[in-house]
C-alpha cells in the first residue's frame, strides 16, 4: 500500500497569513502574525498588535483562529477577535 504524499498540503507561515487576511480585516496597530501548525492540516493562528502604554511598548493577541489548510485553501473554523479601540482585557 502506497504512503500517502505528505507534502501535498505543505504551505509556508507567510501563505497562511496572506490567505487569513484576504478574509479578515488586519487590525490597527497590527505587529506581526504567529502560525502554528498544531496537526495535520489544522493550524492556530495569532495575530498580535503593538500599543504604548505607561512608557512600555506592549505585544497582544488582537486575534486568534483555528484554521484548516486543504486544498490550497484556508478555512477559519473558530476565532476570537478583541476590539482595536479597548484596551483588551479577558477574552469574550
């Protein structure tokens, strides 16, 4: 029996990224985006900003997502976003 060809759905950080915000708004203040891949083809995605406060430059998870990766295309099956005019506080 033939191995299944695990590189058919290999996709590069940055790929993921680029397809995440042709379906999302990026936020203001936006930093940068962490992508994990956790199994197979499903992967977290973070999207962090940056906000002075108190003298201090502070990194937060604006966004966070659950993502499938098949077939070339991304497929967000659960996120969490905070409001970019709030301070964040606990998630919702």
């Amino acid at each position: 029996m033939a191995k299944p060809d695990n590189n058919m759905n290999k996709v590069s950080d940055y790929e993921i990224e680029t397809m995440l915000f042709k379906q999302i708004e990026k936020p203001k203040k936006y930093h940068m985006t962490k992508v994990f891949n956790v199994f197979n083809d499903y992967y977290r995605i973070n999207v962090y900003t940056q906000t002075e406060e108190e003298g201090y430059t502070k990194l937060r998870i604006n966004s966070s997502y659950m993502a499938t990766y098949r077939d070339k295309i991304l497929t967000i099956i659960h996120g969490k976003i905070k409001n970019n005019d709030e301070k964040p506080s606990r998630w919702s």
